[in-house]
C-alpha cells in the first residue's frame, strides 16, 4: 500500500510541475500528485507576487501602466516556461479542428500552433495586458492585489480540476498523473478559500464585492472549459490544465479591471 505524502513532499511536487524554480520532486505517484494539487495556490502565490513586483519596480523607475503591464503578464509566462499558454492554444486547436476525439489530441500534441490558438493566444495575452493596466492605472495596490488574486485563482483552479470524477483523457502525462486525485470536498474547500482570499485581497485596496466576484466568475469560467473538454475529448491532459489555469487567470483580471 502506497503511503501519504507529506506535506513537504505535495509542496515540492507542486512548484517542480508548476513553475520552473529549481525544486527536486521527490515523490512522482498519485498520493504526492494529490497532495501537490492541493498545494498547487501556494506556487500561484509566489507567481502573482513575482509579477506584481515586475511591474512595481517599472512603475517606480517611471513607466507607464501599460509597459509595467506587459513586464507583468510576461513574468507568469516565464516562470511557468509558458506551459500553460502553450496547453491554452493547443487546447483551441484541439477544440477548433472539428475533428473526432483522438484526432484532436493528436492535433494538441503536435509541436506547431494552428490558427485557432494563435487567434486565442493574442486575444487572451491582450486582455490580460489590458486588464492589468487599467487597474495600475488606478494605483499599484490595487493591480498588485489583482494580479496576485488572479494567479492563486487560477492554480486553485487546477485543484478542482484534479477532483475525483474527472478522468484523464490519456494514459500518460501529467494530466494521467493528477486526474482524480483530489477529493471533492478538498477540491470544493480550496475554490472556497481562493475566492476568501481574494476578498480578504480586496479589503486591502476597497474592492471586496468586486474581487470576490471576479474569482468566483473566473472559476466559474474554467469549470465550463473544463467540462467542455472533457465531453470534446474524453477527459483532462496537461494542455488542458494549462488551459483551463489562463482562462481562469484572465477571467479574474478582467473582472477586477471594471470596477
């Protein structure tokens, strides 16, 4: 019988699959994937606060909200090695082609990008950029809190998307390695608790209903993706994690950009 993971090892297992900092997973088995993915906000967390400070530190040294924008989405993309925004456009590929279930993934695992992510990729990239301008336009309190909201949002999403009752679509690969893992109750606690923490974030700068609504929104938003591609392709696969996390990311921003 395979023993628990510690919490130790379900954080290592999280920042070694979710970010590229220089972490030793040291467990690579179901119970260290469930344990991971319930840790999975705490590397969204150090996600956020890396781009927020991106962006403080051109603000600071005179920049406009726009360029300090830019270095702020461009920090997610690099500490993720865009693996999400690579799974964002194969899984419009993959949704675009029209294709049976098998033909899809095979589409979404080939190296090239066809025109139905490129077309997402900009749209999406844009209205991040957009998003998080206006709101430092308005202060960079309030785009920092949004975009560290945004992106612990936006790894809890992947917590709900391990959630038992969600098969993988294939037999390997990280969406094989986490499908199924985290229980509903622990999957339902932590979308809770992200949509807690961005009250508590919007409480900081005057904007509790509407940082509250935007997690709850942008969840919303990557529960319906998710369920999308699980009936289009059978079940859940690295790209469609990594879909689902940027949708979720923007959803939230964009949300928090209208007030």
């Amino acid at each position: 019988m395979t023993r628990s993971a510690t919490l130790g090892e379900g954080i290592r297992f999280a920042f070694g699959t979710l970010t590229v900092l220089p972490v030793e997973v040291t467990r690579w088995d179901r119970a260290a994937a469930r344990t991971g993915m319930l840790c999975a906000a705490l590397p969204g967390l150090v996600t956020g606060l890396a781009a927020a400070a991106a962006g403080a530190v051109l603000l600071v040294c005179g920049a406009s909200p726009l360029l300090a924008a830019v270095a702020t989405v461009a920090v997610p993309a690099v500490l993720t090695r865009a693996l999400h925004l690579d799974g964002l456009a194969d899984v419009a590929d993959g949704l675009g082609c029209g294709k049976p279930a098998d033909d899809a993934l095979r589409v979404m695992k080939r190296s090239d990008i066809g025109p139905f992510g490129v077309v997402t990729l900009v749209c999406v990239l844009l209205a991040q950029t957009a998003a998080v301008a206006q709101l430092y336009g308005r202060g960079w309190a309030e785009g920092a809190a949004a975009v560290t909201v945004s992106a612990v949002a936006a790894r809890v999403a992947l917590t709900l998307a391990s959630r038992e009752g969600v098969p993988a679509a294939r037999p390997e690969g990280l969406g094989a390695a986490v499908a199924g893992t985290v229980p509903r109750g622990a999957a339902l606690g932590a979308g809770l608790a992200a949509v807690a923490v961005a009250a508590a974030a919007g409480a900081l700068v005057g904007r509790v209903p509407l940082f509250a609504a935007g997690a709850v929104l942008g969840l919303g938003a990557g529960e319906l993706l998710l369920r999308r591609c699980v009936r289009r392709f059978g079940g859940v696969t690295g790209d469609v994690f990594g879909a689902v996390a940027e949708a979720v990311g923007c959803g939230t921003l964009v949300v928090a950009a209208l007030g």
